[in-house]
C-alpha cells in the first residue's frame, strides 16, 4: 500500500523488479512517464545489468546465500513480467524505435539458448502475439519460427518504410497495379500509415518464408479499407441521402458522432500527450492524432453554430438549438462528453449567445435541460468538479473523454518539475499524468463501432460539413439579428 512520491532512477527501478510483490499499479504507472527522466534505450539497459548481475557461486552455501539466489530467480521472474506488459500494453514504445525492439529479441534469443526454461519464454509469445495482431488473419500464411524473423516482418511493414516504397516493391515483385497494391497494403495497415520511414528495397533482405507470411492476396477478394472518410463522391453519386439536423434524430447523429469520435481517439497514442507536443512546432509529426481531435472539435463546434445560423427566422433557429440541446443529452447517454463539450460550446459561443430573439423562443424545458448539462456536468467554473467525479466511478461501458481538459491538466503538470532535486524524480508529478493517460488507454473504444451501425448518410453530412471562420459565423450572426435586436 506504499506509494512512491520521489526517488533515485535506480530506486524506481529496484522496485520495479526487487520488491517482494511486484506493484502492478506503479508498473503502469512508471511505464506512461518514464520518458520524462530517461530513454526506452537506457531503461533495457538497466534491466539488463539486473538481470544478468548473478550472486556469487559459491562451494558452500548458507541461509543467507540461498537467499539471495531466491530473490535473484524472483527478479528475474518480475523483470520478464515486465517486460511482458511493456510490450503487450505499452507497444508505442517499440513502434517509434523499432530498434529497440531488435535489440530485445536478440538479447532474449542469447538468454533462451542458454536456458530452455527461462522466464522470458514468456516475453517471446507476448512480441510474437503482438506482431501476430498487427496482421489480419487471412495475411497469416505459413508464420516463421525464428523470432528475429517476426520483428524483421513487423519492421518492414509497420515502421521502417515509407508506403510509397512498399508499393514499388509489390508491383515490381507481384505484379500488381498501383491501386491493387495501395488497396492492399491499406488493409493490412489501415491506422499505421504514418510511421513509415525510408528504404529503398523495403523486401530485400527477406527471405522466402518470410515473404510467404506477408503475401497479399491480388483476387478480388482481397480486402478493402474498412473505413471511407470522404463520403462526399457519395452524396455527390446520389448513392447516400440528403441530411439536416432538423429532420434527423438526434439518437441517430450522437451515434454516428460517437462513432467518429471513438476511432479518433483510439489512435491517439499516449506519447503525442507528454511534453505537450501537440503545442509545438512541429506537432502534426510528434502529435498527429491529438491535433486532428484539436481540429476536430473546433470544427464541430463551428458545425453546429453554424447550423444553428442557417435558421433564417427567430423561431426555426430556436427550434435548431432545442435539437443541438436534445444531442447534447444524447451524447451525455452515450458518454461521449466530448461530443457533449463540443455543443456546449457552441451554444455558448459569442454569435449564438447574443440571439436575443432567438433565446426568447426556446422553451423553458429545453433552456433547463442546457442549464442543468452545463452546471452539473461540464461547469469550467468549478474545474469541471462534476465531470472529474463522473469519470472516476467504474464503469462497465466506455466512454469518451473530453479531451480539452485532459489537455490543460497535462499543461499544468508539465510545468511542475521532474526531479525535486539532483537526480531524484518527482514521481508524485508522473503519478498524476500517468492517471491522465490511463483514462484515455483504458477505453474500449472498438466497443462503439461493435454496438453501433454506421450510417454514411449522417457520417458523410458530419465528416463534409463545408468550414466558416468565428469572424463569418459573427458576421452571419449580425444579418440573423441586428445588434440593436440583440441588446
């Protein structure tokens, strides 16, 4: 029942792996901030000094040695447990330094062939089941035995190459067209795209088993993207219907929002959250998913202002905003609260606010429904106190988080220091991020696409809504009601 709140590199890894009962908790705790204090290459390192750094054999042994032999075999045992959940859970890691992954399986391959019944036979089968759920199914033919085989196969096609230039290789070596080779490769790697770097021979160095493994089907059965995000050549086709926000339920749209939302979030990785990457410079390489959530909020919020404004009476945009009103209860349902923020701030921008006219026509009911969502679930006056205590109950369904608070909380914890002093970590400050992430790792966000039909008519209005400025949505505003109106 301890809790860490500081201590040396070396003390947090002694309790890692030599403490009497391996503390889970501070495991995963450890494993979402150590980069704050040191690199994925300097942790395998020190792991591998502990592991490797044997008793003294001796002639004869007494209690005492026996002892230390037993904590030695117990280490060892909760450094391959370690291991194991670094890889399984924490896989980003390996993802953004796939040599890292290299020099693990060769120092696991040196260890084994020495002892057949080592405890990190259990981290070969976690790297091999790992790899294995990066490749669908029907890609899994004749799968190698070696393990160095497995990581070369996840280093040519999910980090190592760019796309452009696995494409040249399938249609030099397959016989494939371009777009038969980009549908292919897409469906082996639909949410990897961006990690790949350059080669010029992305398969040269395979050998045929291992070319086998990774051969893609060219019939026509061979798979396509699972998900379109341009849906506009379908409204364009006639092949989706129309959409409006007044004619449609808003049951429907808040499913079909959460679905969006859902799959943003689940490729958000917990990395492109620290040091606050997605303020600096180059944040679309270091924080992809998390500005494309940035944008996409801001984009719905417009949306729905916007939508609102198209209202050309008093009483039709009254009625526009008693129906955002009745999506933000159904988002609320749904636990989508990021949904939730997104209308509420809409509702709550300067271009909606200042309708007089239109306020004035929305029923009282429905004014208290907005009243009572802003006070008793996302009130910033109150540091969103409701909101925290909603999230922190268990819960046996997922939800999705606002990310805009996750965001000021991981600012505000940035700048307070990572050492207290001289080479002793404020692990106090990691503990608080690391409960930050957990909220957004722990969702099971496949569940909203597994309880919820897509619909490409809503999809299609939500994802190709056409964009307006705060300064149009303003002035769009000013013709709905003068200022003279709205005063």
């Amino acid at each position: 029942n301890l809790v860490v709140v500081a201590g040396s590199i070396d003390s947090l890894i002694n309790r890692l792996i030599w403490t009497s009962a391996q503390d889970i908790e501070f495991c995963h705790e450890f494993l979402f901030t150590f980069h704050h204090f040191m690199t994925s290459a300097d942790l395998f390192q020190r792991l591998i000094h502990h592991y490797k750094d044997k008793p003294q054999i001796k002639d004869i042994m007494t209690d005492v040695d026996r002892k230390e032999w037993q904590e030695y075999f117990l280490m060892q045992e909760r450094t391959a447990n370690f291991l194991s959940l670094w890889v399984d859970k924490f896989f980003w890691d390996f993802e953004t330094s796939p040599g890292l992954l290299i020099r693990l399986t060769d120092w696991l391959n040196d260890e084994i062939s020495d002892n057949e019944l080592s405890p990190l036979n259990s981290v070969i089968k976690t790297i091999k089941n790992k790899i294995l759920s990066y490749i669908p199914p029907q890609m899994r033919i004749n799968p190698p035995e070696k393990l160095s085989d497995w990581c070369r196969i996840y280093n040519v096609f999910f980090c190592s190459y760019k796309v452009c230039h696995v494409i040249d290789w399938l249609v030099a070596h397959r016989g494939l067209d371009r777009l038969r080779a980009l549908e292919s490769l897409q469906a082996i790697t639909p949410w990897n795209i961006h990690y790949f770097v350059y080669s010029s021979d992305p398969l040269r160095d395979c050998s045929d088993q291992e070319v086998n493994f990774i051969q893609l089907r060219t019939n026509k059965a061979c798979p396509k993207p699972k998900v379109r995000m341009d849906l506009n050549s379908l409204a364009n086709a006639g092949i989706i219907n129309p959409f409006t926000f007044s004619t449609t339920s808003p049951s429907s749209v808040a499913k079909q929002l959460a679905l969006i939302e859902s799959a943003m979030f689940a490729a958000i990785r917990p990395p492109e959250l620290l040091f606050t990457r997605w303020k600096s410079v180059n944040k679309k390489q270091s924080a992809p998913h998390v500005v494309a959530m940035i944008d996409w909020f801001n984009k719905v919020t417009r949306m729905v202002a916007h939508n609102v404004l198209i209202g050309e009476t008093p009483k039709a945009r009254a009625n526009l905003i008693s129906k955002f009103i009745s999506l933000a209860e159904e988002c609320k349902k749904l636990k989508n609260f990021n949904g939730l923020m997104e209308i509420a701030t809409a509702l709550q921008t300067p271009a909606i606010m200042r309708l007089r006219q239109t306020w004035s026509l929305v029923s009282s009911k429905d004014s208290n429904t907005l009243k009572d969502l802003l006070i008793n679930t996302v009130d910033y006056t109150t540091h969103y106190v409701r909101y925290r205590s909603i999230i922190a109950k268990p819960k046996s369904t997922p939800i999705i988080p606002f990310l805009g608070l996750m965001l000021t909380d991981l600012s505000r914890l940035e700048n307070v220091p990572s050492f207290k002093h001289a080479k002793i970590v404020n692990f106090s400050k990691m503990r608080q991020i690391a409960s930050v992430l957990r909220l957004l790792t722990k969702q099971n966000y496949h569940a909203f696409a597994q309880n919820i039909a897509l619909d490409a008519s809503i999809q299609s209005a939500l994802l190709c809504q056409p964009q307006i400025s705060d300064e149009d949505l303003y002035q769009l505003s000013l013709t709905r009601e003068a200022l003279s109106a709205s005063v």
